[in-house]
C-alpha cells in the first residue's frame, strides 16, 4: 500500500460515512505499531466501534491498547464535544435570562458547523502538544477537518481581532464564540496540516462514479486551503475472481472497473491505492491486520442463499405520491448515498405515469441533466448550482444592500458575504424560488435545507411577519417555507442511507433534526441494497447479510414507511435504467408484504 | 467620553447576512458602528448568540428582556442607561453620544426610522 509508505508524523482518512475510514485508520494503526513505531489512534466516528475492536473501553482520554503493543487510542464524540461547547455558552444564563431566549441561543449553536468545530478543538491539541509529539511517532485520524473548518480558523483580521479582544463583534464568528484554546494553537494546528512533510491525507472512496466525484470535490477544497499531500484510497473493490459464477457480480465488478478507469482528472495524478472487498465486518485485531495484508482472515460465507428481506421496492412508496396529484418531494441524506439518482428515479417513475414533473438537482456534474433532457415526456429538469448560486447571491447584495456603502463598509460586507452561511441561504433562496411551483404539478429535489437552517430562517421569518402585523400590512397570509415543509399535504421528506452503520445513525441524526423543525420525514428508503440484489457470489451473499441487521434497524427504530433499492449492474444513469430502480426487481418480486 | 453598548439580537455575524434577506438595518448598523468606532467612539457590540453572559449580568438588559424578549432587541446603553431600543442607532446619535468632534448632527441626512432618540413608529 502506497499510502503507509514512509508515512509521515499525521495521517488523516477522510471521506463520507461508510466508505471505511474508520476500518482503514484501525488498519494503518496495527500496521505501524507492528513496524515499530509509537502510534496514536483517534476516532472522531460517531459510530466508532474502535474501542470494540481492540477489545478495551476508550475516551477522550489515551488509553493503552493491551493487544497491539505500541497502540494507544482514543475517541471524540463530535455531538458530546458540540454539547459541551453549548453548555459553556448557555449554561452560565440558564434560569437568568427567559427560557425562550436561552432556546433560541441554543438553536443558534446546534449546527453541523459547531459540530464540526467543537470537534476540531478537541484534538488541535494532538497536533501541537510537544509532549505528545515525543511520546508518539505517528498519530492517525479517521477523520479530517473540511475546508469550512480550516477557512473559519484563518478568518482574516476577524479572527484576532477576536481573541484579541475577546469581543464577537468583527464578524461571523459565531461557532467560534466558545471556544478556549489559544490563537497561536490553531494556527499551528492549520500549520501542521498543511505541511506535506508532516501531515498525509487519504481520500477514502469506494469504486462509483458518485463516490469518486464526492472525494474529487473534497481533494479540490482541502487543497485550496493548504492540504497538499493527498493520496486515493478505493475501498472495498469486488475481486475479479468473485466474476467466474455470478453474472451479477461480474456486472458489478465491470461497473467498478469502468468507474476507476473515467477517475476524474484531478484524482488520476494522486498515487492511489485499492482495498480489496472483504467478507467480513472489522471486529478483532486479525480481521484489522487482514484488511491491508490480502488475506481472507476468518471469512464466513453464508454456506446457502439467505432469506430475502421482507421490504417493498421504492414504486411502492411511488404509487403513493402519484395518488396526491401534486406535490413536494424532497430527498434529502448524506453526500455520497445516492440522493440525485433516487431523486431522478422517482421524478422519472411519475413521469412515466403521465404526470407533469419538474426534476430540480444540485449535481454539479450534472450529467443526469444530461441524460434526461428532452429525454422523457412531461419532465422538466434544471439545476441548482451552489457555487453559481452562492456567487448570484453575492453580488446581488453587494449591488443592492452594499449599494450606499463607503469603501469600508463595502469591505465588511463583502467580509461577512464570505462566511459559510453564505451558501446555504443562497442555496435555499433557490430553493424557495422552485418550491412555489409545487402547488400544481410534482417537483422533486435531491437538495433541502436541514431543520437548523429552515429553525434559523423561520425565527427570521415570525420576526417579519409580526413586523408587518404591527404596520397593519394584514389581509395578506404568510406562508413561510417552514409551513410548507411542515405540512404533510403538500411535502414529502424521503431520507436515503445506505445498509451500513455510519450512514444509518447520520440518517437518524438527520431525522432528529427536521422533527425539531416539526418536519416529520414520510419514507426512509435504503440505496445501493446487496441483499435486494440477491447475488449469487459467495463475498456478495457474505455482505449481502451484515445488511440485513441495519435494515431491520430502519424499519423498527426509524421508518414510518421503507423501500429498499438494490445495488444494480450498471451505473443508473438513463431513464430505462432509473426506472429500473423504482420497478421490482425480479427477486424482490416474489417476497412477501412487510409485517409492520 | 461616553461609553456606547449595543445589544443584539441572536445573530450568526453583525451584517446580519444570514437571514433569508439581508436585513437593510443590519448592515447599515454594522458600518454607522465601524465608522463610530474609526472616528474614535467607544463601542461595544454584544451578540446574544454569543455573549448571553453579558445580557444576563446586565440588570438594565436582563429587566429589559424578561419584559419585552428577545424580539425587542437591539437595546442601545449610553453609560450605562437605556438611549434607544427596537433598532440601531443612525450616525447622528452615535456621533452625539459619543461626542465625536466636527461631526455634526447626521440625524436627517441618515435618514433614521424616525430620526432622535427613540423609535415613536409603532
């Protein structure tokens, strides 16, 4: 493996959820300590199982692990990091200030970005303390911090300006408010991480063209702000040998090949490696070593097909959308789980039936526009950009709001104009303008706002509303967004995941936060499915099964209403081919009604 | 030379970029206080986001938000007492308060709410 030669001080994995970061940092821990070396492993994985593989109970606190010499571990729960953080802010006016006051701070601070920072101040330390540089030769992460995080950290002027004067009062600082650690600590923090000499990054990507472009966006932005010694990792490639008695395996592993072969431009320069698929979960030290060494270490392949899962195809959940007439469809889910695919699934499905749809995708490649354009009868796609949009929405306030400004307080705006928020209104207003339309026909987005934007935006929006109650502007109703999204009439929320752990418990974080906006998601359904495939290869039927315990998860914990997709042969790309994804399989045909 | 504290609203930045419309006010508000401050005025800006510390060990501004709530703010102390509420002051008040020289009263030419101290618009 390229990526462990003379591996550096810092090693992070970064990638989205259930591509198996998690797995490979436990992997390149063993490997270096069994080198030789001291190292550190850090988990930041919400669903981290570290402590479980290696057999002893970790914390934020290092810990010693006993069956690998030279190994110590630890991990960071973002969301206890992010509530400690809280805490520190709130808990000094709890009962002071009203209790309506003291909610409405709290929903300020319960962003992903306060997630993502909280967790980042947790383990600045790791990449500054000397003792701790001296104590370990390597320190491996399963994690990296996003550009977001990085730029929030260099933010200009502001930034000192800050913690100089431990006033909040220069710019979007917000996230940063609470934090304790010292200005010269994070900028050796960002300087260590941008020293190709100190620190690698691995983008982990599994072999699809979605995955592939995920981590060719990420490569992008971490090296726009400095992250220059990046490696490609492809996890979990299907074996060639896996072909000779499955068609559908040989399909797969075709697919794979073709994906890694039209690698994006900016990946294909980056040294790159490939993981191969591995019947087994990571559970054990051995199953860790096996994961790098090629060997199949314990394998159990189920010895006969397995039961099928007893959940319906996604044209069940289209039946009942088309039966509304009209109607908002939003598919929302982590980067990475298929959201625009399923989105033109469903928009081509009800197109199909003669229905008047408009596909409206963030996909910046974009080639499902591509595709489908003038392709299908009655559909209308566009697309929302975020860059563009981000980009329109700049200059627009920069030619409307900043119009009467002096030069300096044209240079304030433009410095608040580039804080992340920036694009997520920008993208919402967008958003906005496409919802209208949903009154009459069907529109189906793969993008939406999270519960926290749309809790944020909403506060702005009563605020206006009772402003222009008071200036007795009444007679005209107000409709904001959030009432839209509230109401099951006119919106339908589907939550995509995949069958694998990460995924799962991000959906349901995703899930808790639109039921705090009120929003309650109609349908989960679950993408990229093995076991709907059925697959007769024996390394296909092994992962086939460990799905079958997150879909039960889904159904009992989470779900009002479920559809599973199977994992298809081809790209789905095309109309034929997407409404392959919402028809029933030929397997999945013949399994009974689900029991709930 | 007096001392200015303005009280805001939760707010993720002071240009106030973030709303689903950029509030005018806002970023008006934010370069009337940076040009203040330029000229040598003494300001402080306090985002209830970020500081709730300061609202809740304030009497004047703890009283003012257990009555009227977060909805009321901002809320403008002038040395220590209430010199507007309900929105931010233009240049003219600041300049007065704090007592910027050869600035003359801006009041009319910023074009205020309803210009002086204290909004009378509801």
């Amino acid at each position: 493996m390229l990526f462990i030669d003379a591996a550096p001080r810092f090693l992070f994995f970064t990638g989205k959820g259930g591509v198996g970061k998690t797995s490979l940092a436990c992997a390149t821990a063993v490997h270096l300590a069994e080198a030789g070396r001291r190292v550190l492993l850090v988990s930041t994985d919400p669903a981290s199982n570290v402590g479980q593989v290696f057999g002893v109970s970790l914390s934020n606190q290092i810990t010693t692990v006993a069956t690998v010499p030279r190994l110590s571990a630890l991990e960071i729960d973002p969301k206890a990091a992010a509530q400690g953080y809280r805490d520190r802010i709130v808990g000094p006016v709890r009962g002071l200030l009203p209790d309506t006051v003291v909610a409405g701070i709290e929903e300020q601070l319960s962003g992903a970005c306060t997630t993502e920072i909280a967790a980042f101040d947790e383990f600045t330390s790791l990449l500054t303390d000397p003792a701790l540089l001296t104590q370990f030769e390597h320190v491996v992460f399963d994690t990296a911090p996003t550009g977001h995080t990085i730029r929030l950290l260099q933010l200009p002027g502001a930034w000192s300006q800050f913690l100089d004067s431990g006033k909040g009062d220069a710019s979007c600082l917000g996230p940063l408010a609470g934090l304790d650690k010292q200005r010269d600590q994070y900028r050796h923090a960002v300087e260590a991480l941008s020293d190709p000499l100190r620190t690698r990054l691995m983008l982990v990507a599994r072999a699809q063209r979605g995955s592939l472009a995920e981590v060719a966006r990420t490569h992008g932005e971490l090296l726009a702000i400095g992250f220059s010694r990046q490696f490609l990792v492809v996890n979990g490639v299907l074996p060639v040998s896996e072909s000779a008695n499955d068609p559908y395996a040989a399909a797969i592993h075709g697919r794979e090949q073709r994906a890694l072969a039209e690698l994006p431009d900016s990946l294909a320069l980056l040294p790159r490696d490939s993981v191969p698929l591995k019947p087994f979960n990571l559970v054990g030290v051995d199953a860790v070593r096996a994961l790098l060494s090629g060997q199949d270490q314990g394998a159990s392949v189920p010895a006969s097909t397995p039961a099928p899962l007893a959940v319906p195809p996604l044209a069940i959940l289209v039946d009942e959308i088309a039966a509304d007439g009209h109607g908002l469809v939003m598919v929302m889910g982590k980067g990475g789980v298929g959201k625009t695919t399923l989105a033109a699934a469903i928009a081509v499905e009800l197109a199909a039936r003669g229905l008047p749809v408009h596909l409206t995708t963030s996909d910046p490649a974009a080639h499902l526009t591509q595709t489908l354009l003038g392709a299908v009868d009655g559909l209308l796609v566009s697309s929302i950009d975020p860059h563009a949009e981000t980009e329109r929405y700049r200059q627009h306030v920069l030619a409307t709001r900043g119009a009467g400004l002096d030069a300096e307080g044209r240079a304030l705006l433009e410095e608040d104009l580039r804080s992340p928020c920036t694009e997520e209104i920008a993208v919402f207003q967008a958003f906005s303008r496409i919802v209208r339309e949903a009154g009459t026909s069907f529109v189906v987005m793969d993008t939406a706002p999270t519960g926290h934007t749309l809790l944020l935006l909403d506060a702005t929006g009563a605020y206006h509303r009772e402003i222009a109650r008071q200036l007795g502007n009444s007679g005209r109703r107000f409709v904001t967004p959030m009432m839209q999204l509230q109401d099951p009439h006119q919106t339908k929320v589907i939550i995509v995941t995949l069958a694998e752990t990460t995924p799962v418990l991000e959906a349901a974080g995703l899930q808790a936060d639109l039921r705090r906006a009120g929003i309650e998601p109609w349908a989960w359904v679950v993408n990229q499915s093995l076991a709907a495939a059925a697959p007769a290869s024996p390394l296909l039927r092994a992962r086939a099964e460990s799905e079958r315990p997150l879909v039960e998860t889904v159904v009992r914990q989470h779900a009002s209403r479920i559809a599973v997709v199977p994992m298809l042969a081809e790209e789905p790309v095309g109309d034929e081919r997407l409404r392959r994804l919402a028809s029933p399989t030929p397997h999945v045909a013949t399994l009974e009604a689900p029991s709930a | 030379m007096s001392h200015i504290q303005i009280f805001d609203p939760a707010l993720c930045c002071s240009a106030g970029v973030c709303g689903v419309e950029v509030d005018q006010a806002l970023v008006s508000a934010a370069t009337d206080v940076g040009w203040a401050q330029q000229r040598g005025a003494a300001i402080e800006r306090f985002n209830l986001a970020q500081q709730p510390l300061a609202f809740a060990l304030n009497p004047v501004v703890s009283g003012f938000l257990q009555r009227s709530g977060a909805e009321a703010l901002p809320l403008v102390l002038v040395d220590g007492e209430v010199a507007l509420a309900g929105r931010y002051p233009n240049r003219g008040e600041l300049a007065r308060w704090a007592s910027l020289p050869g600035v003359t009263d801006l009041t009319v030419a910023s074009g205020g709410c309803c210009g002086g101290s204290g909004c009378g618009c509801r």
